[in-house]
C-alpha cells in the first residue's frame, strides 16, 4: 500500500508555510494603510475647499454691493442699501455655519460693524470716498484669509489653481478697483484746482490697477482654460470675458489717462463691467465646486479600489492558508471490491466433495 507525498509532509512544514503566508501580507496590509490614510487627508483637504468656495460665493455679492454702495453715496444717496443688507446676511450665515473652521469670526465681525456704520458715516465727498475705500480693503482681505484658511492658494490642480487666484484675487480686487476708478473720474470732475491735484494721482492709481488685475484675470483664466478637465470651463466664460474685455476697452476711454476723464462714459462701462465681473465670479465658483465635486468621486472610487483590492489579498491567503488542511483531511480511497462468483464455489465446492467420497 503507497502512502501520499502529502501524508507524509510534517507538520511543521505546513505551519511554516502558513506563518509565510500571513507576513506577506503585512506589506499589502501597510500599503491599504497608507492608501486610506491618503485618500482621508486628500478627502478632508477637499471638503475644507469645498468650504472655503462656499464663503468666496458669499463674499462676491458682498464686494459688489459695496462698490454700488460707494458710488450711490458720492452721489448724494443717502440711507441703507438693500443690497448691501441682503449681502452682508448672506455672508454672515455663511460665517456662523463656517467662520470657526475658516478661522474669519472675528474679522468678519469687525468689518460687519464698519460695514453696519457707513449710512452714519459724516464728512464730504472725499472723507465718505477713504471710509469706502477702507471697508473695500478689509473686504479684500477677508477674500485673501478665506482662500488661504480653506487652502485653495496650495490646490494642487492648476485650473483651481487658476480658478482660486481669478476668483479671490482678481475678480473682487477688479471690482473694487474699477469702482474706485469711476467715482474717482466724478471727483476728479467736481474737483477745484487744489483738490484734482490731491486726486490725480489716487485716480492714476487706480487705472494702473485695473489694468494689471485685468491682465492677471485674463491670465489666469485662460491658463485654466487650457488646463482643465472640465468640459464647460471653456464654453461658459467665453461670452462673459468678452463682454468684460469690452467694458474694460470702454471704462479706459472714458478715464482718459493724461486728460480729463468722461465721467458719464466711465459711468456707462463701470455698470456693464459689474454685471459681467458679477456674471464671471458665479460662473468660476461653480466651475470650481464641479471640480473640487469630481475630486471628491475620485478619492472615493479610488478607496474601493484599495478596499477590494485588500479583500481580495486576505481572501487569497486564508484559501493558501487553508488548503494544506483541507488536503490532508481528505477522506481515504474507497477500497474496491471484487465480485465473487458463488455459483463457480458451489459447483467447485461439490467436485471436491465428490472426490473424496
């Protein structure tokens, strides 16, 4: 009788085999661990952006509501502005709901109670202009805190990288700066002799201004344009860009640098260019969203990739682990009988008896 190769494989042996098989899968094991530890960082980084595009959206009524503000007052209005009540509300739930993580409670409420007290602000034309002027500031500053709180100035993706730079720089910054250059114009207009020579060259200032955040916008978004994944990016700021460069080409006419500004002109195209920085800043916070969405699909398809991917590793080693066992478990060949032919001892049984008889 032949006895199996495994019957006879010692036990040892197997247990070996078993212990070499669980260790390798401790480098699977720390692979997966690092994967999900990835994956969870780059998922919280994500949802911190996702944040901070949130309070960029809310901040976008705010800094044109503002710049409206401004040019309504130099302009004798007087009183509260609806918008700029609806905007700072709109700010400040954002702020109740995100302000800790973002770390902007407490210079969203200093620039709240100066935004809260400019219906009272005194003095003439010029000191109303610097009290506006300094609220624009902190309002840009606040832009500037939010994006590098939520990390969108590190996104490693360069469309948002783009995008976040357009959005919390270039844009509110253009606002406030073309806001700044049209009542500027006025000013300069009503101005005596002593008084222009004071204004000429905060008026200049402010051209130079938007001329360079105008050029970075442009740059910025085309650079996103041609680095995107995004399938709407391109066809959805095609027809806003346009209509922005064109105020642009109608507000540097109408400020006629080196000359006397075209007050009314300089009107007209500053109210074609909010509507149409107002129309780019909704359509990049959303382009951003998508994509920061479609980031966030990513991760997750990416930690069931590694999860099945580890399951299927454990499955493989308890199968290798198991087998040995189940083999030498196996049950015995069946023995195999013969079939006797009784008939044949009968007859063979009764010639024998026979004989001896």
């Amino acid at each position: 009788m032949s006895v199996s190769v495994d019957h006879r494989r010692p036990q040892a042996f197997t247990v070996l085999a078993a212990a070499l098989t669980v260790l390798m899968l401790m480098p699977a094991a720390v692979l997966f661990a690092r994967v999900r530890a990835d994956v969870a960082a780059q998922r919280d980084s994500t949802r911190l952006e996702q944040h901070g595009v949130e309070y960029l959206t809310a901040l976008s009524p705010l800094v044109s509501a503002l710049a409206e503000a401004q040019s309504a007052r130099l302009s004798g209005v007087n009183g509260p502005s609806e918008a700029v009540v609806a905007a700072v509300n709109g700010v400040a739930n954002v702020d109740l709901r995100l302000g800790e993580e973002l770390r902007t409670t407490e210079r969203w409420r200093d620039l709240r109670k100066r935004i809260d007290a400019l219906p009272s602000a005194s003095g003439g034309p010029l000191a109303v202009f610097q009290t506006h002027v300094e609220i624009a500031d902190l309002t840009l500053a606040l832009y500037d805190a939010v994006r590098t709180n939520a990390r969108l100035v590190r996104d490693p993706d360069n469309d948002l990288s783009h995008l976040q730079q357009a959005v919390a720089v270039d844009l509110p910054a253009t606002v406030v700066e073309v806001s700044r250059m049209g009542d500027l114009s006025r000013l300069v207009a009503a101005a005596s002799a002593a008084q222009r020579e004071q204004l000429s060259p905060q008026f200049g200032a402010a051209v130079l201004a938007v001329n360079t955040y105008v050029g970075s916008l442009t740059d910025n978004l085309q650079a996103a344009v041609d680095d995107t994944n995004s399938g709407t990016l391109s066809g959805n700021l095609v027809t806003p860009l346009d209509t922005f460069r064109k105020g642009v080409e109608s507000l540097t006419r109408g400020a006629n640098p080196g000359g006397a500004p075209d007050a009314s002109t300089m009107a007209t195209a500053q109210s074609q260019l909010q509507v149409s920085l107002s129309s780019l800043a909704g359509i990049t916070v959303r382009e951003m969203a998508g994509l920061l969405a479609a980031r966030l699909d990513r991760l997750d398809n990416r930690a069931l990739e590694a999860l099945a991917a580890a399951a299927v590793a454990v499955l493989l080693a308890l199968g290798a682990i198991a087998l040995p066992f189940v083999r030498r478990r196996k049950p015995p060949a069946p023995v195999e009988v013969v079939p006797v032919d009784v008939e044949g001892l009968h007859d063979e049984t009764r010639e024998r008896t026979g004989a001896l008889r």
